[in-house]
C-alpha cells in the first residue's frame, strides 16, 4: 500500500468521474442525491409552542432520520408544511438554493440558519447552552429543542414566538425556552456559511498508455483527510509523481487539506508488454450538520428537514491503468517484377503471328513451284 503525497496544486480537475461515496449512504443523483428517511422511533421531543400565524401551540421535535444505516438528527425548517411519514418516499439532499417553499426566508437566512445549529442544541451540549443563553433554571432538553425548533423557524420561515405566552402547556419553562431562543437569535447571531459537502474524486477513473511510459496523471480532489492509495501493482509497476519519483511509504502520513488536488502516475518498466493496475483511494470526511433534505416526490409535499448533527463518514473512489504493447508495424509487400494477368495469356497473339507468318511463307513457296 502507498499513500500520495501532496503534489502541485495547479493541476485542473476536467470533470468528476468518479463521484465519492459515503459507506453509509445511497446515493440517488449524482451531485445532490444523499437519501435519507425520518425515524419516529428515534424522535425527541419538545414542547409546542405558540408563534406568529399559529393559534394552537405548533409540535417541536428533533427529529429522528436514517441515512443509509446511520441515525442523524434533523429539525424542520418549513412549518408550513405538514410532516408526512406514512408511505412517503423519503428525502433527498439538494443545496440551499434549492427550498421548495415558494417564498420562503430559508434562502437569504440559511447562513444564520446554519449558525443557529451550530450554537443551538444538539451541536452545543446542554451544559455549554445553558451558560451561553443565560437560561435561569437548569437546562432541559425539551427546552433546548423548543428554543432552538423556534429559532430555526424564525429564520426559515419568518415567524415569531409569543414571549407573552410561548408554551402554553409548560409555563415554567417559558423563562428558558426564552432565553435560548433570544439567545439564537440575537446579536451573536453573524452567520456561518454552508460546509462543503464530503468530497473525493478522481479524474480520470482510467486510463491507458505503453510500457516505459508513466501513465496519468490521475487527479484526486478531496475534503477528506488520512487519504491513502491502495493498489495491486505488479513486480516493477510503481506510483510516482511527475518525474517518475516513486511515492514512498513515508508518504503515509501526508494529510491532504480541504478541496486541494494531486496528481500522480503509474510508472510501467518496458520489460512489461502488457498490464493492468487497479487502485482505491479511500478517505474521511464529515457529514456535516446543516445538510437541507427535501421530499423525493413533488407531488407528497412535506416538511423539509436540515441536519442538526453530524457524523464523520469513509469516502473513496477506484481507478484503472491499462497498458499494453504497441502492434508490430506490417511488414511491407515484396516488389512482383510479373505483368499483372489480364485474363489473357501473351502467348497466344505470338502463336497467331507465327501461324501467319508461316502460311504467308508456305504460300509464296507454292506459288514460285506452280510458275516453275
């Protein structure tokens, strides 16, 4: 096994053809296609809470949501919306741009959206909260959910809590679900921007070339760190970089750092006429909190849903190199010195001449004898 080593950045990345892949996720698209679904049984709940628009005190939860066989935690960030769980497809990722509320706030709030769960809980520990917020009594996790829930909603879709009366049902928590939410809310509030999402690519996947040559280059773009290369290589085949340097086992330990690029090449000797390398390229990244799904059906309409926790995850991409021989040039036709055969043998007009000219001699012979 080799690891790459961190090369000149310059080199341009063509196309992605080898998207990563999240070991625990199902891909539906290409770029944003992570599927997930919501899982009532991992829900927590807060309390319902009155805002603007709302006679009745609107439902708060963290969210339970599978993606592939990981359970992450979502909120909604599309109140009016209903939640739809039965028969429902389930969610895909798409990128904030992509809100399905018509007119919804998410788009211009979503940075402070995205810092609202950063702070909020569960990213900030309910310890950490309850300092930040200056909540007055011990911090619950229902009231962190609510406060946050509520915070998140603000911003998504332009509401505000009732600070007369905000959980009707909870009255003695009124005071901290307050304080959590103004604290979400206020000035601190700056914004976070969106984290890039996981990313290891390589382009090309393959690739062909002949003995003596150093075929590539391969260039790998990732997010991810501890990236290693694992390949099969034949006695004499080695990884290099650009000069034909092989890339030692010091290499290892080589980080590579967000979204930078690398380049390297298969070295083939001559003495192998023909071959094949395969290689994997494997990695880690974050599946990062801020995520926004939406429904994989248009016409099931349901809450949209951003991720509220996060979760590192193994990325990795596999590629090839072929080479081979080239063909022996074709060996040039021999010079043919014979008249090219027309169908007709050049003895015959001979053999009429001679025909001829022996009759008109045989006639001139008799002719004299019969005068004599």
């Amino acid at each position: 096994m080799s690891r790459v080593k961190k090369l000149r950045a310059g080199a341009a990345l063509v196309g992605v053809t080898a998207m990563a892949l999240l070991s625990s996720v199902a891909p539906a698209a290409a770029t944003d296609g992570v599927t997930g679904k919501l899982d009532e049984s991992k829900n927590q709940n807060g309390y319902g809470i009155i805002i603007s628009g709302f006679e009745k005190p609107m439902p708060t939860k963290l969210f339970g949501f599978t993606v592939g066989d990981s359970t992450l935690n979502t909120y909604c960030v599309d109140v009016h919306t209903p939640v739809v769980t039965k028969d429902h497809p389930g969610y895909v990722e798409t990128g904030w741009d992509k809100h399905p509320q018509e007119g919804s706030s998410f788009n211009k709030n979503s940075a402070f959206i995205n810092w609202v769960l950063h702070k909020g809980f569960p990213a900030t520990d309910l310890e950490k909260l309850e300092k930040a917020s200056g909540a007055k009594d011990k911090l619950t996790k229902e009231e962190a959910i609510t406060g946050t829930q509520a915070a998140l909603w603000t911003y998504s879709d332009d509401v505000k809590i009732n600070r007369e009366n905000p959980v009707p049902d909870n009255k003695d928590s009124a005071a901290d679900v307050l304080a959590v939410y103004d604290y979400l809310t206020g000035k601190d509030n700056v914004g976070i921007g969106a984290a890039p999402k996981p990313v290891l690519t390589l382009d090309p996947a393959k690739l062909t070339g002949k003995p003596d040559s150093l075929i590539g280059p391969f260039v790998v773009t990732t997010s991810a760190s501890d990236v290693s290369i694992a390949a099969k290589l034949p006695d004499g085949v080695i990884l290099s970089d650009k000069d034909g340097k092989e890339l030692k086992k010091a290499d290892v330990a080589t980080k590579i750092q967000q979204l930078d690029k690398y380049e390297f090449y298969v070295k083939v000797p001559a003495n192998i006429a023909t071959g094949k390398v395969e290689f994997s390229i494997a990695g880690q990244s974050e599946f990062s909190l801020g995520r926004l799904f939406v429904t994989q059906d248009a016409k099931k309409k349901t809450q949209s849903m951003i991720l509220a926790t996060s979760k590192t995850v193994k990325l990795d991409a596999n590629g090839v190199a072929e080479w081979a021989s080239a063909p022996a040039a074709p060996q040039p036709k021999k010079a043919n010195n014979e008249l090219a055969n027309t169908g007709a043998s050049i003895l015959t007009p001979i053999l009429i001449g001679v025909v001829l000219v022996g009759a008109g001699v045989g006639a001139l012979v008799f002719q004299r004898r019969r005068r004599a």
